[in-house]
DNA sequence: TTAAGTGTATTATATCACTTAATACACTTA
DNA sequence: TAAGTGTATTAAGTGATATAATACACTTAA
C-alpha cells in the first residue's frame, strides 16, 4: 500500500507485519519526532480504522499499546491524546533505543563481529547514509 | 529452555519466536563464527529433531534455508555439510550484517536520532559491552 | 433533552503460520 | 541387506491476527 496521512501522522501499511504492530510503531515514532505535538489529540479509534479500512478492534489493539507505555492518554468521550509530559517522551525513546542497539549488537556478536569492526561498519554505514540526507 | 550442545553446535531454544528460525540463526551463527569448520558435518535431520524433542519436518525447514543461503551442501544418503568455500560463507556474512545496520538505522532513524547521536549512542553501548568481555 | 462522537467490551468467525504426526521413497554406506 | 541419509506427502491441531456485529458508558454540542 502507499503511504496516507491522517491528521499529521504519516502512516504505510503493508503485510509485512501485524497491522496493529504497524500502527503502533508509526504513532510512536511521529510522538517521539515530535511530529504530533504534547498533548496533542490523534486520530479517534473509529476515524483511524475507517481511513485505513481495517476493523476498529485492530486500531483499539494498538491503541492500548501506547497507553500502557504511557505515550498517550483516553479522555472518555472526547479521544485520545499524546501525553503532556514531555520527560515520559524522552524517557521512552531512550529505552526503545537502547533495547535497538541491544539487539543490533547481539546481532552482531553472533555473526562474529569483533566490537571494533562493528564501530567502524556503523561509522561507514552512517557516512554513506549522511551523504543522502544531512 | 537451558542451553544444549549436539555436536559442536551450542543450541538455547524457547518460544519467543518460531523454532525453525532459532535453530537456522544458530547454525548460521556457528558456521559465521566458524564454531563448525568448512566441509564439516552438521546433525542429521532426525538426529538433531530427537535431541531438540521437535518434529524433522521443523529442523528439515531451517536447513532448506540453509542451503537456499549457500552455507551448507547436502549428499544423499550422507548428511548435511557446512560449504567448503570460505567466500561464500563470508559473503554471507557481510551481507547479514549489512541487513542487520540497515535495520537498526532506519530504528533509531524512526525515534528521530541524529547520526551523530547514533554514533555516540553506539560506542558508549560498545565501550560498556568491552568492559564485560574484551 | 437529544444526537453524535468518544473509548471499551463481548462473542463469533475466518485465515494463516507454525508445528506435529505418520508414512513413504530414493540414495549411500557398512 | 540393514541402517542411516535427505525428501515428499497428507492430515491434523494450535495460536496469533483480523474481521464482523453489537452494545454500553461517557462527553460534547445542538
């Protein structure tokens, strides 16, 4: 599928992955951007699911995902909104982060890597990306 | 599940992820690592099966995957073999591991981290993991 | 008060990936 | 000939994912 926005979060779904799992990781990553502003209200369980014509139970699924990493908050009646607090945002990227290069660097370690060779595959791999985008 | 040797090959299974994938990344790990030698055997079909207590159809589809990735040859009526040519298994090699950086930098990417941040971020992880074990 | 829009819960159904099970066949080696 | 290889087939079960159809409690604005 190609890509759609709703309100101001991009969204790119495929079948790849579960669709739940896809919506989650797009909202959090526009929070983490801060492509969706603090306390700022995102898209209602039944808008979402009708844009991106899946069934509203998949949206509410990832929905409650990010409630239980504290990233949004429900205001029954009214929808559902990014958290105020800026220091909950940061703290959660810095977790999902370091859990990413956790993961990268057993990835690693299992093909045999030595930890220099991976400081400087990575310093490679991010000069080549620099050239393409700042 | 604790960890378990058959052959030379170490193997951890559990059930976050499906057995056929757990044991074609430790195999390939071992042959990365060359924990198993070029031309070297590895289980049979059966053998590994009865000592992992899982069906041979599971151990038969990771190690078609196997030999769809080149690391291994079978002969029939003989067993499986660890390919004897040094540069495929190192091809393979780079090229996972190029898999495995594009994956991680497209992550952190997605949390809205800066390549300069990345790269901190990754020798302060290495530094941390060196201190553990060289 | 009413209607529309929120999140939420429930029950049922369907599909698909994964895994097991039981066999059978072709080949190699001792 | 017997035992051990990889391989193929058919059948069945399980769990995660997704859909469908409703219903309820709450909030807001007309």
């Amino acid at each position: 599928m190609q890509e759609q926005r709703i309100g101001s979060i991009r969204f790119q779904i495929d079948f790849s992955q579960p669709l739940y799992e896809q919506i989650l990781e797009q909202i959090r990553s526009a929070i983490a951007k801060g492509e969706i502003g603090l306390g700022q209200k995102i898209p209602s369980v039944r808008e979402l699911a009708h844009e991106l014509r899946i069934n509203p139970n998949t949206v509410m699924r990832a929905y409650q995902e990010l409630e239980r990493d504290g990233l949004t908050e429900k205001r029954r009646g009214q929808g559902t909104f990014v958290t105020s607090s800026k220091e909950r945002v940061e703290t959660f990227r810095q977790e999902l982060a370091a859990r990413y290069i956790d993961a990268f660097l057993s990835q690693m370690e299992s093909l045999g890597y030595s930890w220099s060779d991976v400081a400087a595959y990575v310093k490679k791999k991010i000069d080549e990306r620099s050239g393409e985008r700042g």
